[in-house]
C-alpha cells in the first residue's frame, strides 16, 4: 500500500504547475486593458477565430470613454494603458475577402454605426486587432478584439 501512496505522490509532484517560463513566454498584450465597463450582450455572443498563424478567438472589449467622437491611435492607446505602436486600419484593410463581416457588423450595431480597426503593434509578428465602435449613450468604446501571430 504504501508504495501506492509513494507513487501517487509522485505523480502529484510532477503534475504541479512550476510556474517556470510563465513570465518569459506573457506577451505584452496580456497588460494591455480591454474591459473596464458592462460588454453588449450582442458582442458576448460572437464566436468567431482571426485566421493568423494562431488562430485566436474574437473576445469582447468595452472601455470608458467620455469623449464624443472615436479615439485617435494615441487616445486609444491610452485607453488600453499601453506603450505599444498603434495604427488605423480600413475595415476593408482588415477584412479585404470578407470573412470578418459579422464581426463588423455587429460591432456597429453595439456602437454608433461606424467600426473602426486599430492594429496594436506586439514586435514584428504579432499583433491584436481591435474592431470597436463608439457608444456615446453609454459613453464607451465597444467591440471585439483578436490576437494575431503575423510571420
């Protein structure tokens, strides 16, 4: 019996989280902000993957955001509290065959009408795509948001 217990707690041993590497492979994004407020339950239901080399599901985002027109990169950039590059992209720059039109559409619905794409850049193959729209009612930034890993 006891040589049971031994290799039983052998076992346990060896299938305990180290914690080793956990630190070294967090990317930056993971610092990066993007649910402070109440996410539309319309955006909750999306369950749709960005293609990239990772295949990362839509998540949902829904920052604070007082002001009466869409952020601009350095004002999103804030928003999400964090230093990395941001550029604007066109909805077709980001969706040029189409299979990200639920995606845009829904994230106009929860907002004003208007979608608009910020690439956050993560180094030179990775990224996060965030496809938000403005609802100034509830004075948020609204949308879903993607991991990519881009080589």
């Amino acid at each position: 019996m006891s040589s049971d217990e031994a290799y039983s707690s052998f076992l346990d041993q060896a299938n305990q989280d180290t914690g080793v590497g956990k630190t070294s492979t967090q990317s930056s994004s993971a610092k990066a902000k993007a649910i402070d407020t109440d996410v539309p339950v319309s955006l909750q239901k999306i369950e749709q993957y960005y293609e990239s080399e990772a295949d990362e599901p839509f998540e949902p985002v829904s920052l604070s955001w007082s002001g009466n027109n869409m952020p601009s990169e350095n004002e999103f950039k804030d928003l999400l509290e964090h230093g990395s590059e941001i550029s604007t992209l066109t909805a077709q720059e980001f969706d040029p065959r189409g299979q990200y039109k639920d995606v845009l559409e829904a994230v106009e619905k929860a907002g004003d009408g208007v979608a608009r794409v910020f690439r956050v850049h993560h180094g030179s193959t990775r990224a996060e795509y965030y496809v938000v729209g403005l609802d100034k009612k509830g004075k948020k930034v609204v949308g879903l948001k993607a991991k990519a890993v881009e080589s």
